[in-house]
C-alpha cells in the first residue's frame, strides 16, 4: 500500500557526549556519534544529518566554530542544532539563536529521556517548518481564495451532513476528482457514515474492510494509482461509481486525543493524470481545517445525547438538573427555545406597588394640568 512521498531520513549527529544516543524513537535514522570537534565537521561535510548534538564535554569556542560552519557552508538546509555547553556564557551563542539555527539551548548536560525528546522533535522540525513555507493560504498558492472560503465557512456549520458536504464541494474545486466523499468514523459503532448533502441521506458502512476504513483505524493517509490492485480495497465503501483502474487518495481528519474523526477521499479515472504532490498536500490542509470543526461537532453531539438520557432519567442522577432546563438544551443546537418563565415571590407584591404608584402619578397629573391652565389665563 503506498503513503505520502516522505523524504529519506536525515542523520542525527551527536558530539561531547558522555555515552552515545540511543536510538528509541528514531527508528530508521542513521546515529552518528563523533569523537571530537574535528570529525564532527567532517561528519557534517559527509552525512545529510538532520539533528545536530553538541554535548556538555565541549568547549564553548568548539561548539561555536561548529555552529559557524553550519551557517556558512549549510545555510539553505541547516541540520536543528541542540547546544548543551553554553556553561555560564549563553550570549555567546544568541547569534546563532537569532539566526534560527539552534533549535534548544542548555547551560549544561540534561537527563537522558529530555535529549531524547528534543532529538525526536528536531527530527521533524525542519519539514514541519518546510511544509509552513509552502502555505497553500498565501496570496500566490494555488486556489488560496477557496481554501479561505472554506476556514471561513466551515466553523459556521452546525451538523457533521452541512460540514461534510462543504468539504467534499471544495475538494472537487481544487482537486479534479470524479468522487469525493467525506466519511464520519464512530469508534464505538466501528462504522462510518456518509452524507449526501444533495439528497440529504445517509449510508453507513462497517469500519471492518476498505480503504477508507484502514485510514480510519490507523489513521494513516493512503495514496494508491491504481486502487484495485490492493487487497484493502472494498468498492462499496471506497469507489462505489469507478472501476478498479482507478487512481485513489484518502486523509484522516483527526479529531480529540489524536484518534480519527472522520475520512477524506477523492478517486480519479485510471486515463486521468496521477495526483500530484501539490494536490496531496491540498488534501492534507484541508482535512486540518475541518479536525476543529468536527471535534466541536461530535463533542456537541454527545453532549445533547447525554441531556437526553438525564431527560429521560435514564441515570440515577438525572434529578440534578431542572427538567425545563434539560428540555431546553435538548433542542436543536442552531434554534432558541422559549424563554424559561419563572415568577420569584417578590413578583407578585411588587406588581401591586407599581400599579398603585402609576395611579398615583395619573391622579397627580389630573390635578396639576388644571392649575397650569390657570397660571396662564392669568398671564393673558
């Protein structure tokens, strides 16, 4: 099954170290450890190294020459650099940190699982910060004025059919696909449902089989050219109108926790040209956008299931809240009720005192007219 084209893994160098990194976390990145300052240099002139270490057994001068030899020679892919020998003279390195070259700064040696971490993470530094040079909402990106439309569209939905339908009308603009569906995964379930927001209906398959049920599951992107040929692929779920010829691409939407939402997925005819990079990366970005909107959604779903089940006193302690209260928040999330009407104690005396003041005020007035009448009568 083939995924996203990924760059090959990158080197991680480390130098000054008391013992060697351990390799846990970077499955299929080449370690590298130098001795001294020197074959650290040559390492970097050798290797494609990504993550660059300078440990506490460093000199300051040492660890500067590397990091300007990082500068100069490697300005355009710079490895992420961890600087663990600033001692007591970290402004001695706030060049390089202006610079964006180093990626974390200690005064001197951290616990092991902490280096771990920061290697892990500067690992992927450098594409994350590729991918957000390659903003598709940029004035000159491609279909930038659609995808604006979309994040500005898509908060406003109201149900995961409206959501849905919105994401698959923007696919077929930016991507040409001769289908597009958006799938609502429910764990608990094991099933994921469609909408066809034309016709307003819904169909639910088993999350068990299919192309889009393995992104589902795994939460993996799935990229194929030609969809029959993998034993994953279930028509009914993944191409119910083409044939198994046809070239295919899939992208979780990630909800809460990091657990799958929902699927993104677009099939085009095997004669058509494969999907590009760009329109890979198209498809990424918009399934980041809709992750919020469908995780308030299936929050807010739940939310009304669980007022539903207090109305009903289905839960031993579905007295805590009023039932007129429950009855209210149990409506449509996008329609107002009625005003709850209650009447405090003081309502009732309160009436009466103000209706006597209004008659009061009705009888004064009828008093004073007259005299005004007269006050100028004999002004005349």
């Amino acid at each position: 099954m083939e995924s996203w084209v990924q760059p090959p893994p990158r080197s991680v160098l480390s130098v000054g170290l008391s013992q060697p990194l351990e390799s846990a976390g970077l499955e299929g990145v080449r370690m590298v450890h130098a001795e001294n300052a020197p074959e650290a240099l040559r390492t970097l002139v050798e290797e494609d190294v990504g993550v660059l270490v300078l440990g506490p057994r460093l000199a300051s001068r040492e660890a500067l020459a590397i990091l300007a030899h990082c500068a100069s020679e490697l300005p355009v892919d710079p490895p992420a650099v961890v600087v663990l020998c600033a001692c007591a003279e970290p402004e001695l390195f706030q060049r390089f940190i202006d610079e964006g070259l180093i990626f974390y700064l200690a005064r001197g040696e951290i616990k092991p699982e902490q280096l771990r971490s920061l290697v892990v993470c500067g690992a992927s530094h450098l594409p994350a910060k590729t991918k957000r040079e390659q903003d598709p909402l940029s004035g000159s990106a491609p279909y930038a004025d659609r995808l604006l439309d979309l994040c500005v569209r898509l908060p406003m939905q109201k149900d995961v059919s409206n959501a849905g339908g919105l994401l698959a009308e923007t696919v077929r603009d930016v991507i040409q696909a001769a289908y597009v569906q958006c799938l609502v995964y429910d764990p608990d379930e094991a099933t994921l449902t469609s909408t066809d927001a034309e016709e307003g209906r819904e169909w639910s398959y088993s999350a068990a089989s299919g192309l889009a049920a393995f992104v589902a599951r795994t939460g993996k992107p799935v990229h194929l050219d030609r969809v029959g040929a993998d034993p994953c692929y279930d028509s009914d779920i993944d191409n119910p109108q083409g044939t198994d010829s046809a070239r295919f691409i899939a992208q979780p939407i990630v909800g809460s926790g990091g657990l799958p939402a929902g699927v993104i997925l677009a099939v085009r005819s095997g004669e058509s040209a494969p999907f590009s990079v760009e329109e890979l990366r198209l498809l990424e970005f918009i399934a980041e956008c809709a992750a919020p909107t469908f995780g308030q959604i299936l929050l807010q779903n739940r939310v009304q299931a669980a007022l539903t089940g207090r109305a009903a006193g289905a839960e031993s302690n579905s007295g805590v809240f009023r039932q007129e209260a429950l009855e209210y928040h149990i409506r449509s999330w996008d329609q107002q009720g009625d005003v709850l009407k209650t009447l405090p104690p003081w309502l009732r005396s309160a009436y009466w005192a103000v209706l006597a003041l209004v008659l009061v005020g009705l009888i004064g007035l009828a008093w004073f007219i007259p005299g005004v009448r007269n006050l100028f009568g004999k002004v005349n």
